[in-house]
C-alpha cells in the first residue's frame, strides 16, 4: 500500500505527530510525506518527498499574529500549480493534517482522503469553543482544509468520530520528576517581552525554549535553549510546570505527565482560544494578556495546588486500524 502523509508545518505539532506515527504507518505500507509551510523548527526526520510554502504564519513582537505579513506571503497561484503537481492518484491512502494544497489536490484529481488530527475535531460542534465565537475562525476550521472524512484528535472524546492526542514514546515511557525549574515555550513572544517578568520570580528557574537560540546559556534564572525535541522532553518531563501558549500536543503531553500548566493562547488565533476554552474546561489557568504584574500571575500559580484529570493517549494500531477502514468506506 502506498500512504500520502500532508504535514501542516504552521508549527511543530504537526510535524511530531507524523514523527510518532511514521513507525506504525509502515505497517500498513511505504508513507511518502508532504510537507506545507515554513513555520516548523524542529529538525525532520522524515521521508519528505514534496515541499511547498503553503500558508504559514507570522506573529507580531508579544504573543499575537501578524496578519499583514500571513496574508502578504500567500501565493494562491503557486499554491494552485503545487496542488496540481502532486501525483494523488498513484497513492492508495491520502492523509490529510490540516493542508490546503493537498486538500486542493484531492479537489482537482477527484481523489478520496481523509482529515487527520486535531483540526478535524472542530468539525463537531461539541468541540469546545469560547463564549465568543468567530464566524471567521469557524470557516477557517470548517473549510481550510475538507475532506470527506473526519479523524479528529483533542483532550477530551467529545464526539465520536474524536481520539485521545498522540503522545510520544518518550513521554510515555518517562518516569516524571519535578526537578523544580518551569519549561517555557511561547513561540509567538519574542525574549524582551517576558524576561523582566521571569528575572522578577527570582527564586524559580526557567528553561526557555526559543527558535532565535543557537546553543543553552544560563543569564540569572534563565537558561536559554533552541528549540530542540530532546532537551525540550526532557526539560517538560522533569518540570515543576510549563508556560506555553494554546496548541495542543504540548499541553496534552504535559497533562499526561500532570504537570502544572499556564496557557498563554496566541491573540486573535481562533483555534488557539478554542483550545484554551477546553483546557479551562480541564482546570487549566489561562492568561489571555500579559500585562506588567505577569510575574505576581507566576507566582500565584505556582501557589496553587492543581489537580488535572487523568489524560489518556492515543492507541495508535486501534486508531490507524479505525483510519484505513474509515477511508475504504
């Protein structure tokens, strides 16, 4: 069986999943991935066979995104001849995370697939949503990337057709200590935004991981790391607790390992909110502006006792056994 994987690259997420699942899709068959956008750091360890700049993101200085240059970089007309180039109908499976170009492809070529991840649980309309909801952001979800079936992924079963997240090997065979410093990973915010904040609780120490580092380095209560999958496993899995924004594989992994969490969800990011609306649904704090008091908002957080339910991960052979029935129906 040939397997045709689309990675959303708006941001690691995507690209993690695919990396957890590569193994178990070779079970089934050869997987060629293809990879849409330019946001993603992580180094790729995966067959990628087609590249296009897609749609990607772009954010603003503090902790919202920059819609002048996401619209600016758009190319519907590069974007067209990508999806029209990809050779569809030489693969038996088509799996979709969230990619435009692909689901284009699909349009164009008049192929079957099916949306994978956690995208797709946003078709349901008992997928969390916040009490203001935006008619922009439901299209975006609904109709960014369609296909006629739907595997969606999310903290909570709240519909049927939606799975436990995927949670990484490592984390599942991790044995959680709280070696007491905070992981930090807020791929929007720029350094200058937060570090006065963090310097203030100075009896915490942070791991800060940002795309703009090269190499750690330590300045007062902060060490600076790249962003990295191992050392950013490792921090998160030995963490008292984590700041992170409104994504969703890092607060699923971190809830797994009953970690302390702060969500900071990207402004105006409307998935970002909705999964924030969930997470508060769970417990989780949620801090939606960062004002001069951020390190008092610390500092009462870590006070706190919190007590998270019990996340649960994803059996990956029952849910692609669910995917490659789905997709013959």
């Amino acid at each position: 069986m040939k397997i045709f994987y689309a990675i959303q690259a708006t941001g690691n997420g995507h690209i993690s999943r695919a990396t957890q699942l590569y193994p178990y899709l070779l079970k089934y068959g050869t997987v060629d991935f293809f990879l849409s956008g330019n946001n993603a750091s992580l180094d790729i360890k995966l067959p990628i066979k087609f590249k296009s700049k897609g749609c990607s993101l772009h954010y603003s200085k503090c902790g919202g995104l920059d819609y002048w240059n996401i619209v600016k970089n758009i190319k519907p007309r590069q974007m067209y001849k990508d999806a029209d180039a990809l050779p569809l109908k030489e693969y038996d499976v088509i799996i979709n995370d969230f990619d435009a170009i692909t689901s284009l492809a699909c349009k164009l070529q008049n192929v079957h697939s099916v949306q994978f991840g956690h995208q797709a649980s946003f078709i349901s309309k008992a997928t969390p949503r916040p009490n203001k909801k935006s008619f922009m952001g439901e299209m975006i979800l609904k109709h960014y990337a369609p296909s006629p079936k739907n595997i969606g992924l999310h903290f909570e079963n709240y519909d049927s057709f939606i799975r436990p997240p995927i949670i990484k090997d490592q984390i599942i065979e991790a044995e959680p200590k709280n070696l007491g410093h905070i992981t930090v990973y807020l791929p929007s915010f720029d350094k200058d935004c937060l570090e006065k904040a963090f310097n203030k609780v100075k009896h915490v120490h942070f791991h800060w991981f940002l795309n703009d580092v090269e190499s750690p380095y330590t300045i007062r209560n902060i060490t600076y790391y790249p962003v990295n999958q191992k050392k950013f496993n490792k921090s998160l899995i030995n963490c008292e607790g984590i700041i992170t924004g409104g994504g969703f594989e890092t607060p699923a992994e971190a809830l797994y390992l009953k970690k302390k969490i702060l969500s900071i969800p990207i402004r105006n990011h409307y998935e970002q909110e909705c999964n924030a609306a969930a997470l508060k649904k769970l417990g989780v704090p949620v801090v939606y502006d960062i004002e001069d008091d951020f390190n008092l908002i610390i500092e009462s957080w870590l006070d706190k006792e919190i007590i998270y339910p019990t996340m649960q991960a994803n059996n990956i052979p029952e849910t692609l056994d669910y995917l490659f029935d789905t997709y013959k129906d």
